[in-house]
C-alpha cells in the first residue's frame, strides 16, 4: 500500500544509486510517498465484481461470455489509466503489462 511519507524531497544526488532508482521506480510525484499499490478504483472494482460473475455464470452461456468480456473491458480501462496517469514509473509500468497481457490472452482465447 501506499506509505506516508509526507512531502519528502527525492534522495540527493550523492546518494547511492539504489536509493535514487527506488526513489525514480517508486515515488509518487506528487506527493513525494512511496507508492508501490494504491486501493482499487472503479475499474478495478468493476474487474473483481465481474470476474466474480463470470465465474458464477460459468456453464450459463452466453452470460458468462459477456460478463468475462466486460471484466475484461474493465481491465484495460485500468491498464490504459495507469499507463497514462500513473503516480510513478512503477505504476506506468504495471499499467503496460497488464495490457500486454491482457492482449496475450484475449490473442490466445480468439485462437491466434
């Protein structure tokens, strides 16, 4: 989760490189924290919730399709938020393996 630190300035320039690739990987630039994972947001919820009924609508086709199509919608809504509003490369990073993914496995689901 996210850690509060406060308004806390990037580490100084002298100090060792791990520390100043943490500080770039994960620091949120606006408010200075440490933010490695943040609460879902609607799309997450939206994710979860229709995952969730897809998976108790399996075997109830066409529903299940759908629903698992929505889920995935909601995923990418996500992907594309953090790849473009990320607070930090970290985040901007998730953002595109979770579309990249996502493509991966709609390509292998559609057969190609």
């Amino acid at each position: 989760m996210q850690q509060q630190e406060g308004r806390r300035p990037m580490t100084q320039p002298s100090a060792s490189p791990v520390l100043r690739a943490r500080d770039w990987l994960f620091r949120d630039r606006r408010t200075g924290a440490i933010t490695v994972a943040q609460w879902p947001n609607l799309p997450l919820w939206l994710f979860f919730g229709l995952m969730l009924a897809a998976w108790l609508a399996r075997g109830a086709e066409p529903a299940a399709t759908w629903l698992s199509l929505a889920a995935d919608v909601a995923l990418g809504w996500w992907a594309i938020d953090e790849l473009v509003r990320g607070v930090n490369p970290w985040r901007q990073l998730l953002g595109l393996a979770t579309l990249i993914g996502l493509a991966t496995l709609i390509a292998l689901r559609s057969g190609g």
